[in-house]
C-alpha cells in the first residue's frame, strides 16, 4: 500500500482503481507493425506472381515470333517454285465451275 496524492490509501496492483485494462501503445505499434508487414509480404507475392506472368508472357510471344519468322523463310524459299497460275485461268476455272453447278442445278428442276 502507498500514500497517494490525494491522500487515499490504495494498493499497488490492484486495477479496479486504474480502470479498465487498455493495451499499451507498444502492444499497438506492434500489432499494427505485424498487419503491415504482412500486408507487404502479400504485395511482394502478388507483384512476383505477376512479373512471372509477365515474364511467361514474353516468351511466347518471342517463341510466335519466331514461329513467324521461320514460316515466312520457308515461304520465301519456296516461292520462286510454286506454278504461277495466270489470272484468266482462274478466272476461266470458276467459270467453268459455275456452269457445271448450273447444269446441275437445271438436272434436278
């Protein structure tokens, strides 16, 4: 037991005097410094996931680029064998075609 200011004898652990319990500024800063690091440690995860999307992304898109480009190679080596066929003649194959349908189409009237 102490003398107080306010000349009241009181024990020194008792907390019915002190009130109800709150927790100390430290037990705050704390917990909030743990939420907050927490919070960090999930925005590094959620940018690494998508810096590793990114990444995956890029690499298909070299890999379709280079598709491309060895397609269009292959294109342009063969070129210069393919039979060139006049426009007439295919304008005269369709024609043609054209017709065949028709007579078919008469056939079955």
């Amino acid at each position: 037991m102490c003398w107080t200011a306010c000349h009241t004898w009181k024990r020194e652990g008792s907390t019915a005097l002190r009130g109800p319990l709150l927790p100390r500024k430290s037990e705050e800063n704390s917990e909030k410094e743990r939420i907050s690091e927490a919070q960090n440690v999930e925005k590094t995860e959620v940018k690494e996931k998508y810096l590793q999307q990114a990444k995956k992304r890029e690499d298909i898109l070299a890999l379709l680029r280079k598709q491309r480009e060895e397609r269009i190679a292959k294109e342009l080596i063969s070129h210069p064998h393919k039979p060139k066929i006049k426009a007439d003649e295919v304008r005269q194959k369709v024609f043609e075609a054209d017709h065949q349908d028709q007579a078919a189409v008469k056939a079955l009237k």
